[in-house]
C-alpha cells in the first residue's frame, strides 16, 4: 500500500485513511510504503498508528531519505524520526527517495552501517535509471541494493527496455509506483478502448491497471484512501489476461522501442 497524501487532511479523513490501511493489513496485505517526505513526516505517523494492532515481524515497512539528508550525521537523525513516528524500532527497507546529486559510495557505507546495527533490515534507491543502476554496482557494496522504486505503469513503459532486465540479472527488486498514474490518473491517459475492455471483462479500470502491472511479475505499491477503493484494488489479484487482450493492451499503450529518460513524478 502506498501512503502518499495520506494523513493531511481532516480528522475524519485520518480515521478512514488509518481504516483502510488496517483493512488492507487484516486482507492479507503485508507491505506499507512510506517516506520523510509524505505530508512532512505526516504519512509516517498514520502508518505508525495504523500498524499498532499487528504483529511487527508480519508487516514490510519501507520508507525513504530525502537525498540531502544523506550523510552519516543526517541519515541517523532522519532514520531515528522516521522511527520514532512509525512508532517502530527498525525499517524493512529504507530507501534514497531520488538520486539527485548524492555521493553513492558514502550513502552506501552509511546504509551498510545502519544495517549491520539492526536499524535497517535492507537498503535500496528509488527513481535510478539504468546507468545509477549501473554506477552502484560499481562501488564497494553497491550490489546490497535490495530494491529500486521507480514509477511504472501501462502508460509509462520506458523501463520495459532495459532497467527491469538489468534488474533481474542482479537481484535487485522492482517496485512499481504510480500504477493508475497517481492521482486523477494526472499521468496517465485513460483511453475510451481500456475503459471498453474493462467493461467487457466486468472489472473496473482501476482493477485492470493494478492487474497489468502485477503480471510483470514486479511489487507494486497503489494507494487508496478508502476501503471502497482498496477493496476493489484487490481484486485486481484474480484479474488474467488473453493473449489477445494484452496485445490490445500493447497497441494501445506501446512499449518504447528505444531507451528513453526514466518518467518520475
Ligand atoms: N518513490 C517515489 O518517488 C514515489 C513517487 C510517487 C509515489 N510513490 C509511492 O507509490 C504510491 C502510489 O503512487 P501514487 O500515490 O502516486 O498514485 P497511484 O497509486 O497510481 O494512484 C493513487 C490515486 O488513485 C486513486 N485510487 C486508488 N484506487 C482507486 C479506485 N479503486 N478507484 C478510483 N480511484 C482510486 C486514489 O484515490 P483515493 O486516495 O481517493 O483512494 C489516488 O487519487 C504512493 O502513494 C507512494 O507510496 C513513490
């Protein structure tokens, strides 16, 4: 479940966010994705209080470091915060939130440290294209990389060319952001034919998207506010593809044939 834009509204609306997350957590849903960034520490805090009635060992909770809180000193301090509003002592993943112009080596020396600490379960980046990819594996302890976040889904397939093969090759986990292409599909084109499809197969677009990206055999963090909208995001789990349709699916939103920039939000 992703958590961007959760916790900033109204009383109510933290109730119901923190209600969904727990629905989710009680539907079998183990991961939360958060970071520093969300809502200021605020997401951080609703996933905390989300959290408190399971069992901590049963949940994967990832969140992300702005890049300029990347050094030793700063990393600790925003590590210790990000705890401290989890309400947890310890991130399953913790992740550079974008690359921007961070020193790789000295971010991974700091994550190494946290992890051989126990603060850290795993560490990983997010929005790295194919070169950052590259470059990490080139520094001592670089290929620790557990994951990278990067967004993709049926409108936005650039890292089909080469990032999610480099990817596999190298055990570094693929978690897809953005599935519906965020909020009111803003990056995303909902085309009058998908929609077509969707009613054909009785599921919702929302469903079809989620289920799209699912079958690329990557994570995939969607968001929902409401149990409504969560409750229909897992049936995306029983949602298969023809042949044909998926090749309805390619005609309508192709696949780049070349390499083209990382989309990010
Ligand atoms: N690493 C990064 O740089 C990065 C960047 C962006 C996002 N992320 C992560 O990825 C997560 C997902 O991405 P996202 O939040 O950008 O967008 P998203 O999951 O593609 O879309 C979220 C939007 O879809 C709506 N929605 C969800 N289920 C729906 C349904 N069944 N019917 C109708 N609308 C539905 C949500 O509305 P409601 O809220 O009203 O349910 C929300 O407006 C984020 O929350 C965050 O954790 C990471």
């Amino acid at each position: 479940m992703g958590t961007w834009r959760l916790g900033e509204g109204s009383k109510e609306k933290y109730q119901q966010e923190v209600a969904t997350l727990r629905y989710g957590l009680n539907q079998g849903i183990t991961l939360i994705d958060t970071a520093e960034m969300y809502g200021q520490g605020a997401a951080e805090s609703l996933v905390g209080e989300a959290i408190q009635p399971f069992v901590r060992t049963n949940l994967t909770i990832v969140s992300k470091f702005y890049p300029w809180h990347a050094n030793a000193q700063k990393l600790r301090t925003s590590l210790a915060a990000s705890l401290k509003r989890l309400q947890t002592d310890y991130l399953d993943l913790y992740l550079l939130h974008w690359r921007q112009d961070t020193n790789l080596a000295e971010i991974v020396k700091n994550l190494e440290n946290l992890k051989q600490e126990g603060l850290i379960h795993q560490w990983g980046v997010s929005n790295f294209d194919v070169a950052d990819i590259k470059e990490l594996l080139n520094i001592p302890d670089g290929n620790q990389c557990f994951a990278n976040e990067d967004l993709y889904n049926l409108g936005s397939r650039g890292v089909e060319t080469s990032l999610l093969e480099l990817q596999r090759q190298q055990k570094i986990r693929f978690i897809a952001y953005s599935p519906f292409g965020s909020e009111n599909s803003r990056y995303l084109e909902i085309k009058p034919q998908l929609r077509q499809m969707a009613r054909k197969k009785g599921i919702t677009v929302h469903s079809l998207l989620l289920a799209w990206v699912l079958q690329q055999g990557v994570y995939c963090i969607p968001k929902a506010s409401s149990i409504k909208h969560l409750a229909e995001n897992l049936t995306a789990l029983d949602v298969s593809f023809s042949d044909d349709e998926l090749s309805q699916l390619n005609m309508l939103y192709p696949r780049p044939i070349n390499k083209v920039s990382l989309d990010m939000i």
